[in-house]
C-alpha cells in the first residue's frame, strides 16, 4: 500500500435497487489522514455508498481504490482485511455481553475463552490508552449509556486494525458533551494518521470538524469542497437544490386552555426503577413545551405514559379534562392524541410493511379505510399518495417496502401520518433526528402551523438549539424530575447546567 495514495478513491460506482439508482457514476477522493464528511438529502444515496466500501452492497459498476490499489471488496471480513471499519447507526453490539466479549466477538483468531479474553484485554487497554477511549471492559453493554456503547463500536473497529474508519450519523443519538467528546476522539484518530468518512446532517458539525466535504444529492455527487472554503448556507444549498431556511421563523404563542394536564406522575421502567419521579405540568392549546434533558432522563419513560405504551406508577394524566388511566394507544389515538414516538423502528413503524400500510398504521379502522371486514385498499393508497407528495417521501412508492426506505424517509412517514390527523395534543419525539436540512426547516414549519391552529404541542428533543427554536416554553428534566422552567430564550450555558443537574430550581 503506497503511503501517499489517497486512502480511498471511488471511480464511477453506481448502485440501483430495483428501478432505484441509488449511486450514479460516484467519483470520489478521500485523502489519508482527513476527516472528510458526507452530506446529502435523506435517500442521496449516503449510507448506499459507504455499505459498498464496507463490502456490504455490491456495485453494480464502478471502481474502488484502496490505498492506490485496485479492491474487490465481497463482504465486510475483506473490508475489514483491506483497514476499513464501520460505526453503524444503529450499533451491533450484544447486549448481554461485556464490551471485552463484543469487542473480541468474531475478530480473527481469537475465541471468548479465558486466555485469549487476557490477551484481548491487554490489547484493548492498549488501544484505550493509545486513543483516550476509557471504558471498562467488564461493564455489561445493554447497562452503559450510548456515548459509552458508540466508543465499545469505534474500538471494535480499531481493535480489527482499521486505518479507514466511516461513521454513518454517530451523533444522531448522542448529547452534545458526548458529540464533543465523540470529536476530540476523532481529532486524535486523524493526529494518529487515521482516516475518516463521516456522514452527518448537522451541518455545524461538518464545519467543526472535518477538513473537506463532499455533497450528495438524488444519487449523484455534486459537489467535494475544501471545509475551510464553504458555509452552511452553501452546503444547504448544493444539497437541496434551492435555498434553506436554517432558522426558525415564529410569532409569539397564543395559549389557550390546559388541554394536557400531568400531576405528580411517576412511571417506572421494565426493571422497577423509577424513571420519572412526581412530575407536574400542563400544556395549553396554541403552545409548544419543549422538555430539554440529556437522553436518559426519564423523558422516555414520560411519553410513553402519555402516549397509553407505559402504564403510570403513580399520578394523573388529563386529556381535555379526563383521565386517561387504562386507554391503551389506539383508544387515545380516538381522544385525539398523537404521538410520534422516538424510537421509529421499533415503536412507530412495522418495516417489513409496504409503506401505505405504515402511512395508516394505527389508524386503519376508520371508515375511510374500512370496506366491510377488509381494508379499502384504495382509500389507503390514495392517503398514502397524498402524504408521500406532501411530505416529499422518495422513492414516491406507497408499495415499497417501508424497509427499504433510507431512515430520515422512514421518520417522514411517522411524522406525516401523525401530524395530518388533526390532533388536539401532538406529541413528539425527537422529530427531526436523522432527517435532511430541508426536511428539517418544513417539519418545523410544521409544528409552528400546529401550534397556531391550537393544537398543543409537547415536544421531547435531546437536540438543545431545537428544543430553544421550537418551544414556547422549556422544561428541563434531569433524573426523573423537572428541575426548572425557563424561557426559550435562556442560554445554552444556564440550560446546560440544569440538563447536567448542577444547578436546580427550588420547588415552587
Ligand atoms: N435494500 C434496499 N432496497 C431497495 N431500495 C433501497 C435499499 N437500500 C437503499 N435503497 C434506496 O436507495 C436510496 C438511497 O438510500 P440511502 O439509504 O443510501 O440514502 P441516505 O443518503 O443514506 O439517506 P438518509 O439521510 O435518509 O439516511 C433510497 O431511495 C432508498 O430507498
Ligand atoms: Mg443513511
């Protein structure tokens, strides 16, 4: 391998899936000892490409150069072979398993076995120092927060001996100290002459961090600037194809009557610990209240109990004055409750459904959907049409797959289906994780028309600047309990410190 071949070079690599061309002639150089990111409208065909680096797709044509050298990558043991490694979006770790068992789990030449568990440990403490990546090896995976896990996958990778690490949005999930500490790790892999590709929609990040830029969009690449000579607005721009609004436009709210009221709500998780604590607080019609908190914190756990998922410990929930104890999701859905929830995958979509089943789930027993005991396969189409036009969903294909969609698509089917339901409380998770620079500016036009027909809005999002864009009102919760409220127009400092319980309110 030469030492001054670029690291990675991608000669025309194209890709289609059925009638979807996912990559077109993809020309692409990526320089040894670089950060280099990746940005492009949700289904650009980002992760598409890397999982052909990483042996996981095959191109359809095309060339790759590894090193200067021309790589036949089949599957990801060659990828792997070749010095690439990959942090996925969504971690493929083993629970159960400590992090010296995952890290170990299916190297080369070595079994979970006591003597080479040892040597494995030697080596990771090695790498752990080498790198700054502290963790310790016999905590339990599933029991260490994300940031901790993300450091077991980036190990993992290096553990394998990769020179050429991708991370496909590793911050999605992440608090921004632990998005900071994610970057000084990758400032120090790059000072150790590691290369690396990052796929991110935070354009802020793609400022901070990374030496150059390339830009996707509908498969093609458009565009590779040098970090230090383009801007937001310009990366916005060669993205979408048109001009963005990166800021949120809004009036003051107008609030009416308490449409949501919760009283010293307490739930627990699956293993009995509480996780929301005594929580007061209500939401008026005409008004968004954002709860800002590090993921963690219980705020989970408190929508899910409104939502009808999680059965309350102790409290009360109103919905326009009743209670809402014992209604399960589908009779609150009836009450005029939506919710969109965090986790897509597992709570907000079924994948291996067509996506005009998704654009309906939860909803397929209204009469516009009902033809006697069947389901008005029309109606449901036509539903689904109009949605996928609205919301700008691609491919526009109500019979693909929901699957096969790219994710921040998936979450556009979430939103879409909840937010057209004319609710009169919308509650939302994390609404724009994983989703593209225009997506994000027309969802949270979205939430502002919601709030101004009166619907009242709660938003959970562990994203700060869009908690303090949206929000008419913030709460902050930190271990179960909401430790102060504050105006959107707080600063990040004072928030931050209520988010890492430092500084709390008395209670009033
Ligand atoms: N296995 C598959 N089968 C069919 N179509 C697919 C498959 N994987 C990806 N696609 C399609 O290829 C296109 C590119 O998807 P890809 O996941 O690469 O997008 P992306 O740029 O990573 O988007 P996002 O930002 O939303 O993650 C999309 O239209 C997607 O629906
Ligand atoms: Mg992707």
């Amino acid at each position: 391998m030469s030492k001054t071949a670029p690291a990675i070079q991608l000669k025309k690599i194209s890709k289609s899936f059925g009638s979807v061309q996912a990559n077109k002639d993809i020309d692409l150089t990526i320089e040894r000892g670089t950060i280099h990111g990746i940005v492009g409208e949700n289904g650009a065909g980002k992760s598409t490409l890397m999982s052909i680096l990483y042996g996981f797709y095959q191109a359809d044509h095309g060339v790759i150069l590894v090193g200067g050298e021309v790589a036949d990558i089949p599957d990801s043991q060659v990828a792997i072979k070749l010095g690439i490694g990959m942090v996925h979006q969504h971690f493929m770790l083993v629970d159960n398993f400590t992090v010296l068992e995952n890290i170990v789990l299916g190297a080369e030449d070595s079994g979970l076995l006591g003597p080479s568990l040892n040597k494995a440990r030697v080596e990771l403490l090695r790498l752990e120092k080498e790198y700054g990546l502290a963790v310790d090896p016999d905590a339990i995976v599933g029991e260490i927060p994300v940031g901790l896990q993300q450091r077991v996958e980036i190990l993992k990778a290096l553990y394998r001996g990769a020179d050429i690490l991708i991370l496909d949005e590793p911050t999605g999930v992440l608090t921004p100290a632990e998005a900071d500490h994610l970057f000084r790790i990758l400032e120090q892999l790059k000072a150790q002459g590691k290369t690396i590709l990052l796929i991110t929609h935070k354009l802020r990040e793609i400022m901070a961090i990374t030496d150059a830029v390339s830009v996707m969009r509908r498969g093609e690449m458009v565009a590779t600037r040098e970090t230090a000579k383009t801007s937001p607005e310009e990366l916005a721009e060669l993205m979408v194809g048109r001009r963005v609004l990166l800021q949120v436009d809004k009036g003051e709210a107008d609030p009416g009557e308490v449409k949501l009221a919760v009283s010293d709500l307490t739930v627990r998780d699956s293993r009995g610990v509480d996780m929301v604590k005594n929580v007061s607080f209500e939401v008026r019609a005409g008004e968004i209240v954002g709860i800002a908190g590090v993921a963690g914190n219980g705020q989970s756990e408190l929508l899910q109990a409104i939502a009808g998922m999680r059965q309350p410990a102790g409290g009360t929930i109103l919905l326009e004055g009743q209670s809402i104890a014992g209604l399960d999701p589908a009779e609150l859905r009836g009450r005029r409750l939506a919710h969109v929830p965090e986790d897509r995958h597992h709570e907000g979509l079924v994948l291996p459904f067509e996506e005009q089943e998704n654009a309906i789930l939860g909803y397929h027993f209204d009469d516009r959907f009902a033809a006697g005991p069947f389901l008005n396969t029309s109606a449901m189409r036509q539903e689904a049409e109009e949605k996928i036009e609205r919301y700008d969903i691609r491919p526009p294909n109500p019979k693909l797959k929901t699957a096969n969609f790219s994710g921040g698509n998936q979450q556009k089917i979430v939103l879409a289906r909840e937010m057209e339901r004319d609710p009169s409380v919308l509650l939302i998770g994390q609404p724009t994780r994983g989703v593209d620079v225009g997506a994000i500016e027309f969802i949270h036009k979205r939430i502002i028309e919601m709030r101004d027909a009166g619907k009242a809005v709660l938003l959970v999002s562990v994203e700060l600047d869009e908690i303090r864009a949206l929000s008419d009102r913030v709460l902050v919760m930190f271990d179960g309990r909401i430790v102060g409220e504050r105006p959107p127009d707080a600063t990040e400092g004072e928030l931050g410190l209520l988010m890492a319980g430092v500084e709390e309110e008395k209670a009033a």
